[in-house]
C-alpha cells in the first residue's frame, strides 16, 4: 500500500496551520488521512484516518501534537469500534469497545495510560464474560470469568501484579474442576483437580511452584489409581499405580526424578508384564517383558537410553523360543539380525552395519533350504535377486536399484523352464511377455 502526501499551500498568518493529506494510492483517488500540523510539525486540531472505501476508519482531536479529546475508532459501516479518552496523550478515562452490531464487547477506564477500576468483557448476547479489577494496569484483587450461561468459570486472586491466594475453576454445571493456592505467581500449598461429578482427581501439595510431598490420583469412580511422593518437584521414592479393577499395575521406586532399581508392570490379571531394572541415574535400563500367559515375551536393554546390545523377541511358549534376534549400538543395528521358525530354524537374515543392511540377506523354508537371496547397498536393495523352489531350483531372477526393480525379470516353473519375462525401469512394468 502507498501513502502519499499533499501539503496544502495556502496558509493563514493566523494560524499557520498547514492541511495534511495522505492517501492509499499513487493515483490519489483514495484518501487514507487528513489533518492539520503547525511550523514545528506538531499536529492540532481534528485528525481523521479513513478506509479506502472512503468510511471513516477513526478521529480524534490533537492539541499542542498529542490526543486530547476522546479517540474513536470506527467499523466500514459506521459504527463505533472503540472509544477511548485521551487527555494531552494520556489514556485518561473511560474506555469501550463495540461489536459490529452495536453491542457492547468491553468496558474499562484509564488512569494515567494505565488500566484502573474494573474492566468488564462481554459475550454478543450481553452476557458478562470476565471481570477485572485493576490498579495501576495490573489485575487486583479477585479476578472472574462466566460461561455464556452465566454460571461461574474461575476465579482468581492477584495481589501485587500476580496470583496471589485462592485460584479455582469450575465445569459448565457448577462443580469446580481446579482449587489451587498461589504464591507470588506460583503454586504454593495444596492443588486438587475434580471431575466433572465431583470426585477429586489429583491431589498434590505445591511448594514455590515445584511439588512436594504426597501425590494422589483417582479414578472417576472414586477407585485410586496412583500414588507418590515428590521432592522439589521430581518423583521421589516409591510409586505405585492400580487397574480400577483394585488390581496392582505398577511398581516403580524412583530417585531424583528418575527410576531407581527394578520397577514393575502388571497385567490386570495379576500377572507381570515387564520388569525394568534402571541404573546411571535413569539413563540404563535392562528390560524383561511377559506374556499374559507368564512366558517371556522380549529382553531388552539401553545404554545412555538408546538402543544397545542384544535384544531378543520370544515366541509365546515355554523354554524361550527365539523368534528375533538383533544387536543394537547407540540405537542402530549392529551384525547379524535373525528371524527364526518356531522349531528354531532361521527363517530370515540381515547384516548390518551402522543401522543399515548390507550385503546379502537370506529367507528360508521351514527345511533350512534357501528360499531367497538379495543384495544390498547403504541399506537399499541394489544388485541381483534370486528366489528358489524348495527343491532349490530358481524360481526367479531380476535385479534392483536403489529398492526398485530394474531390468529384465525372470519366472520359471519348478522344471526351470521360463514362464515369462518382465521388463522394469524405476519399479514401474514397461513391458511383460509370456512365454
């Protein structure tokens, strides 16, 4: 958008006011400003701002270069927007704001620039929406705020410019939802949350704003469902949580913050689900998990919580029946990754290196007969590919590039005659012939 100028020539030796004019355009078809400014370039008397349309946009009258009068700002159509009043640049007095229909959305008053008494926010139907107290522009005393219904949202004390004293907040049909005390703008002293029906959630004791002491949570039901303790803010000691059943679910002791030694998880049957034994603070942890049968399910461990060393996968059954086996280092897979049968055969194999396969991976019958070779570059497949009958005879041949198929294809049946040929580029079919 471009603003120019026009400086009228004709001046009054009365007053030696020159009219200023601005506009929206390079044309100067669209006024955007009018007013008035003595020599020293200082505004006075009525400066109006406009909308391209030609709509008064605001006007407020200047004295000496500063607002003196009330300023009002305007909607397209005329009405007000905002009303403010302004002694010699300084918001003094009542303040309002409009919707475009007319109605009331704020009121206020200023004193010296500053927020003053009480401010006053409405919903379009005229409902009152929050109510503030202020005092030199900062919140005081008690702060509130309804629900278009009417019915009360929350409350809260400042003292100071911050919370200070009771904070609570309430669901839309009265019961309160947070109760909470505030100390130099921060939580200090007890602090409980609600459902909706009015059973206590949580509950836990705030001290500067970090938690200390005994935590407490329920279940809507009433039923709990954690319990611990914390320390300058971090989970201390031990922690227990429970199905809603009354079964146990968790047993968790930590330290500073961080698990501590073995925790345990449990089904809601009421048997284990997996065991963490933590160490370093946190940052090491070995890891058994179970079946709802009982059987071992996995054993895993991390090292500076990431990936490390041998992680395995268990088939549901008893005598820990290896179905995956892989080795980690700092979150990547490391050596030879093993898929097994259930009868304990290799049923598929990577290697890896820094988290990427390469060379060739191998997939096999129940038998131990090879049922597939494939070549691997910087973990894509890339080179020949050859997949074989049980009885070992070719089944088919092609190659990939960078994961796709390329080239000619190859089908044969189990007596090793070609049964057609496929033609890829990029993945994509370009050409197919039976044979």
């Amino acid at each position: 958008m471009f603003i120019f100028s026009v400086l009228c020539l004709l001046q009054t030796a009365a007053n030696a006011q020159t009219k200023v004019t601005t506009f929206h355009d390079e044309a100067h078809t669209a006024v955007k400003e009018v007013y008035f400014i003595m020599p020293d370039s200082a505004i006075v008397g009525y400066y109006n701002r406009y909308y391209p349309s030609g709509e008064r946009e605001a006007r407020v009258k200047f004295v000496e270069g500063k607002k003196d009068s009330i300023y009002t700002e305007f909607y397209p159509g005329g009405q007000p927007k905002l009303q403010v009043m302004y002694t010699m640049d300084v918001k003094q007095g009542l303040y309002k704001a409009y919707l475009p229909d007319g109605k009331l959305l704020q009121e206020g008053s200023y004193e010296n620039d500053q927020q003053s008494n009480l401010f006053k926010t409405f919903y379009e139907d005229g409902t009152i929406k929050k109510e503030t107290q202020f005092v030199n522009g900062f919140p005081e005393g008690l702060v509130r705020e309804f629900y278009p219904t009417g019915k009360l949202k929350s409350e809260i004390t400042y003292h100071d410019s911050k919370q200070n004293g009771p904070a609570k907040t309430y669901f839309p049909n009265g019961s309160v939802e947070t109760d909470a005390s505030y100390r130099n703008g921060m939580l200090d002293g007890s602090y409980k949350t609600y459902f909706d029906n009015g059973q206590l959630q949580t509950e836990v004791t705030n001290e500067a704003g970090r938690k200390n002491g005994s935590f407490k949570s329920y279940y809507r039901s009433g039923k709990p469902s954690t319990e611990g303790s914390f320390v300058a803010g971090k989970m201390h000691g031990e922690s227990k949580s429970y199905y809603e059943s009354g079964q146990l679910r968790s047993n968790i002791t930590y330290k500073n913050g961080q698990p501590n030694g073995t925790a345990s998880y449990f089904y809601e049957h009421g048997k284990l689900k997996e065991e963490v034994t933590a160490s370093n603070n946190g940052e090491n942890t070995k890891s058994a998990l179970y079946y709802p049968s009982g059987n071992l399910q996995a054993e895993q461990q991390l090292k500076d919580k990431k990936k490390h060393g041998s992680w395995k996968t268990y088939f549901d059954a008893p005598g820990k029946l290896v179905q995956v086996s892989e080795n980690y280092d700092a979150d990547k897979l490391t050596g030879d990754r093993l898929v097994y049968f259930e009868s304990g055969q290799v049923k598929e194999k990577y290697t890896y290196e820094d988290g990427k396969i390469v060379g060739i991976s191998y997939e096999y019958y129940p038998s131990g007969k090879v049922k597939s070779e494939t070549n691997h570059k910087d973990g894509l497949r890339f080179g020949p590919y050859k997949q074989y009958f049980e009885n070992g005879k070719v089944e088919v041949l092609g190659q990939f590039r960078n994961n796709r198929e390329t080239g000619t294809w190859k089908y044969h049946d189990e007596n090793g005659k070609v049964l057609k040929t496929v033609v890829y580029r990029n993945g994509q079919v370009v050409e197919e012939k039976a044979r």
